[in-house]
C-alpha cells in the first residue's frame, strides 16, 4: 500500500462571488517559488464567476474546490475551508488578501519550521481601493505582551486579518472560528489560540496584502452597525473580563462606554447581552438625560482611554 504524501501547507480559500481581487490571490500564490502546497476553495456564490476563474488555473491537483449548498456564511465557510486541510500548516487566505511578493510563503514556512513554532503571524501592507493616500503598513505592536495576556486584544486587534497566521494544524485542528461572531471574530479566535500556545512568533516583516474600503468587504456593511457592534462587544466582555486583572477590568468597563458614546443609542435593550452589565454602560444611560452631565461623561471617558493606551500594555 503506498504511503499517502500531504503537502507542507494547506492554502484554505473562503469565497464569496467577488472575482477581481480573487485573481489577484490566485496570481500571487501562482507566482510562489515555495510550491509544496494545496489549494482549497470553499464557495459560498451564488452564481458560476469563482468556478470560471479558479478554471482558468492550471494549478491541476493542487487545488479542491468545494461550492456549498446552501451557502454557509462568514465564518462557517472559513471553517469549512479549514477542516478539508490535509497540510502540515494551515494558510488561510481571505478571497481579497494576496501575498505581497513570490517569496512571502516561502519565507513564512521557513521561519515557524526553524523555529519549531506552532504559530506564525505576519505584518501586512493595507492598500485602500479608494484612497491611495490611506495605503499603509500595519505592524504587529507588543506580541509578546499579547502571548501572556490575549485579553489585551478586547481593545482592539493589534494582529490584523487572519491571512496573516500561519499554523500546524496537529496544534489547533480542533479550533474553529465562532459563527456566532461576525465583527470580533478574528480577535475571539486569536485570543484562544494564544490561551492555547504561547509557543509562537509575529515577524516584522509585510508579508501579505490586504485590500480595505471594497464595496464587497463585509467590513464595509459593518462599519456603521454599531448594535451588531454592541452585541458582539458584550459577548467578547463576558468571555475576557473573568480572565482580567482588575486594573485591565476597569478599562475594559471605559472601553465598552466609549463605544455606547460612538454609537449615540438609547436603546437599553443592547445591555441584555452583558453576564453583568458594566458599571460604565449604567452611567451612560443616566448622562444621556441631562447635557451637562453627558459632556463631562464623555470626556472622562476619553480622557480615561488616552490613560489606557499609555499603561496597559
């Protein structure tokens, strides 16, 4: 009986309609000098554009293509991309995202296998589709700080797309992304793989392309819904808070004010998410009664988040 031979990587793929910046992916990962790699293609569409183009590859058995019926949603479909990995690591590449040059892969494989890593994770360069001016670089700020508190990440998610990770699979097979997120996702995901391993490493060096501000980014029809916002920020807040010192905890409470004061609502009900509501969000509901009292409000709690960003690190 012959011995089955599984690729290095496993490039897992969650599609979605778009095809122009799929192509771009698709070229780039062509364009690899690293090639001991699958592909996996997992297809919510709902029209024919993902198979034509993926078609127009010659990657032959390197890539499985998977179209889902129905259509699984954001994250499941990632998951799904992910469970049909065979590789020794796990790549996923959003359909939007690209490696920045033909050796980012190479050089990712190199790095978390010399160093014996069960994790990799890389800065990535942000190109804005609609405003160049807005392109830029985002580096991966205090990783190791992050490795022994992940709950530093409910502030905000200082590691970037999930493209950016690379991982053994043996490690974190049993690992999925929560569908029950959609904005915090990423930063619930990461926060239990660094729970999970401390045995891992951000490199300062861009490695993959990001695409922001495309009218098909599902970020794009998030940005202004603060009540799906809200909703995810308390799960994540009753998930982190337990694990929290109590200086962290207390601005955990300002952080969760301060979005209430972004998103300018009324609406009491979104405090049902909370296990127990913060003190921060009860004060809220009493500023917003009186004009004076709210201004002072809001200030503190600026003022208190300048505080956070200096101290907690």
């Amino acid at each position: 009986m012959e011995n089955t031979i599984f690729p290095k990587v496993s490039i897992c793929i969650p599609t979605y309609n778009q095809t122009a910046y799929l192509k771009i992916l698709l070229d780039s990962i062509a364009g690899q000098t690293f090639k001991d790699y699958e592909i996996i293609v997992s297809d919510d569409s709902t029209t024919t554009d993902v198979k034509k183009l993926i078609d127009s590859f010659s990657f032959g058995e390197k890539l499985r293509y998977y179209h889902n019926q129905p259509s699984l949603g954001s994250p499941s479909n990632w998951n799904a991309a992910i469970a049909k990995a065979s590789g020794e690591f796990v790549k996923i590449m959003h359909h939007d995202d690209a490696f920045v040059d033909e050796n980012a892969l190479g050089q990712m494989v190199k790095t978390i296998d010399s160093n014996k890593l069960d994790y990799l994770f890389s800065d990535s360069v942000i190109e804005n589709v609609q405003d160049k001016e807005r392109n830029r670089v985002h580096h991966i700020k205090r990783f190791n700080s992050l490795k022994k508190k992940p709950y530093l990440l409910f502030f905000g998610n200082s590691i970037g797309s999930p493209s950016t990770s690379l991982l053994r699979r043996n490690v974190f097979a049993d690992m999925h992304y929560d569908p029950k997120y959609i904005w915090l996702v990423d930063i619930e995901y990461y926060t239990r793989l660094l729970q999970r391993s401390n045995n891992g490493a951000a490199i300062a060096e861009h490695l993959i392309l990001t695409h922001d501000a495309a009218a098909h980014r599902l970020t794009s029809s998030i940005i202004s819904d603060f009540e799906l916002q809200l909703k995810e920020q308390a799960m994540l807040y009753n998930a982190m808070y337990p694990e929290a010192p109590a200086i962290t905890r207390f601005f955990m409470q300002v952080s969760v004010a301060r979005l209430f004061f972004k998103s300018k609502t009324k609406n009491k009900a979104l405090v049902a998410g909370f296990n127990r509501v913060p003190q921060s969000v009860h004060l809220y509901f009493s500023a917003i009664k009186f004009k004076p009292l709210y201004f002072a409000y809001y200030i503190s709690i600026r003022a208190l988040d300048v505080v956070r960003k200096t101290f907690i690190r």
